[in-house]
C-alpha cells in the first residue's frame, strides 16, 4: 500500500470514527432531553397524543418539545436557500422547522453548511427560541398573530386532520376550545404566545417584526415591501412591481392547486403530513361558520382577560 493511500485511509478511517461519535454524541442528547420532557407534567388537551407542559408554561408534544430543546442547546445560526420552489415542494419543505424537522430523529445538523441566507420556521414560544437568536443582533424574527377565534378554529381543524390519519375520533368543537382556552393547546397558551413575541416587538423591534394576518389579507403587498425592508433587502428602483409578483407567488389560491400541495408531504416528528393539511381556507372571520356564541363570547373574555393593557387588545 502506497503511503498516499494509506493516509488516505487513514482520514477515512478518522471521519468514520467522527462520525460515529458525533452520532453518540447526539443520541445522548436526545436522550437527556427525552427523559427530562418525560418527567414533566402532561395532559390530553387539544390534540391527539399526550401535550406536556415546559417549565416555560408552554405546551407541546414530547418530541416537538425536545427538538425545541436540542435546538436551544445546539443551534448556532438559521436553513433555506433564497429561492422558494413552490412548484415542487411545500412551503414547510422549503423554510423547515426547527424542532419539527432539523432538530429530531437523535440528529444535531451542521447549520453551517446551509445556504445564504438561512431561513427557519417554529411555532415555539419566545421563551424558547434559541438564545443565539436571540443575542444575535443580525438574526430577524418574523411573527404573524390572528384573531384567537380564527386561530384556534384552524388548529382545530388541523388537529382533527392528525388525529383522523391516526384512526382517532376528532374532538368536538366544544371540547377543544375548553382545552384551548385553558392553555392546554400544542405550544400554548396561545395568549401567552403572542405575548411573548409582541413584547419582543416593543422591546426590540430592529430585530422582531410582528404582523397580523388580517392586516396582512388588507394589504398584503405593503407588508412584502415592509419585510423586505426589516430584513434590509427593499426593493429599489425598477423593482416596483416585485412585491405584487411576489404576493401572486404566494396567493393562497394558487398554493393551493399546486402539485405539491396536493401530492405532497412533510417528512416531520408527528411522522408524514400531507401538505394539504396546511391549506384550509385561509380567510378571515371564518369562524363564525363553526363557532358558537357562547364559545365565540368565552375566547373574547379570554383574550380581553390576557391582553389588556398590551396594546393587542383590537387583535
């Protein structure tokens, strides 16, 4: 054997043995965390399998919620290329989750291989971000909020979707929102939640934007123009009809006729979810179609309760 090829080997060999211990590294990792998500307080609540409760106050499955906690630990920097391929793939295929689908199945990715500009997607709270996020003064968080009776007709749709997959009887509209307006909801409670980020907003709103989606459905291609400014991309001269191009890309209407919203899947730690479960109506007020008086009225008294004197309370 020349001396080039057993160098070579050599590395191999090296790599090899990296590799495998990178892999026990993260396995224990995964198993820590795993063990301290077991041993917090859980329940039933708005969903289909057991939602246990952080010591953050923030519900979550148990492996959305270690992944979120892999996260914290591990995440150095934010995934995605700047091109969005919505004729191929998802939405969520193309901007992950951090604790949905990079930080689960025991792997701790490599961020740094990922391509400028790197893009990421949670749905947990701001207690929970990693804290480079939020000590990196370049890293933009992006947060949309709804009006909580529309938001939580959606999670209850979407939840009923899951658990029909799963062979499970859906939850009654009655019962879901008493789980909901309990807190007892998947990265709840929801008031809490948006709290969170819109404090996060006032606090710092060079590196925090918040948006709500009614303003958003109003004028949506005013608020393409205002990220692209928070994320310092604006538009410049030429490109006047670039935030109306962009609002047509991404019309709901059209995502959802395509291909990979109908075919699709989102490989995630909840197993594969078919992309259309994401796409409902996506309109506002819908929630007068499903919800009761009474439980419209028990939501308001929820949310006057917890936003009073935010600044949210109109939301």
């Amino acid at each position: 054997m020349s001396a080039m090829s057993s160098c070579l080997q050599s590395v191999a060999e090296q790599d090899a043995d990296a590799g495998d211990a990178q892999a026990e590294a993260n396995l224990q990792l995964y198993n820590h965390f795993t063990n301290l998500v077991s041993s917090l307080p859980s329940s039933n609540g708005l969903g289909y399998s057991q939602l246990f409760l952080h010591g953050q106050g923030w519900h979550a499955y148990q492996g959305v919620m270690v992944g979120a906690m892999v996260a914290g630990a591990c995440f150095s920097h934010p995934p995605d290329a700047a091109d969005h391929p919505f004729h191929t793939l998802g939405p969520h295929e193309c901007i992950p989750f951090l604790e949905l689908q990079l930080y689960t199945s025991d792997r701790v990715p490599d961020l740094g291989k990922l391509q400028d500009p790197r893009l990421f997607a949670t749905h947990v709270p701001f207690v929970a971000l990693p804290r480079s996020v939020v000590a990196t003064p370049g890293c933009k968080v992006v947060y949309v909020c709804r009006d909580p009776k529309d938001t939580f007709v959606s999670l209850w749709h979407f939840m009923n979707k899951l658990r029909a997959n799963k062979g499970m009887e859906p939850l009654s509209v009655e019962f879901a929102a008493e789980q909901f307006c309990a807190g007892v909801s998947p990265r709840g409670p929801y008031w809490e939640h948006v709290l969170g980020y819109w404090r996060a907003h006032l606090a710092r709103p060079e590196q925090v934007l918040l948006f709500r989606y009614e303003e958003m459905q109003r004028d949506p291609a005013a608020h393409v123009r205002r990220l692209a400014e928070f994320v310092g991309l604006p538009f410049g001269a030429g490109e006047d009809g670039t935030a109306d191009a962009t609002v047509r890309l991404c019309a709901f209407d059209r995502m959802n006729e395509l291909r990979a919203t109908k075919d699709g899947k989102m490989e995630s730690v909840v197993g594969a979810v078919d992309n259309s479960f994401f796409f409902r109506r996506g309109v506002v007020g819908d929630w007068m179609n499903h919800l009761s008086p009474e439980i419209a009225q028990r939501i308001d008294a929820v949310t006057r309760s917890k936003f009073q004197g935010s600044g949210l309370i109109s939301i």
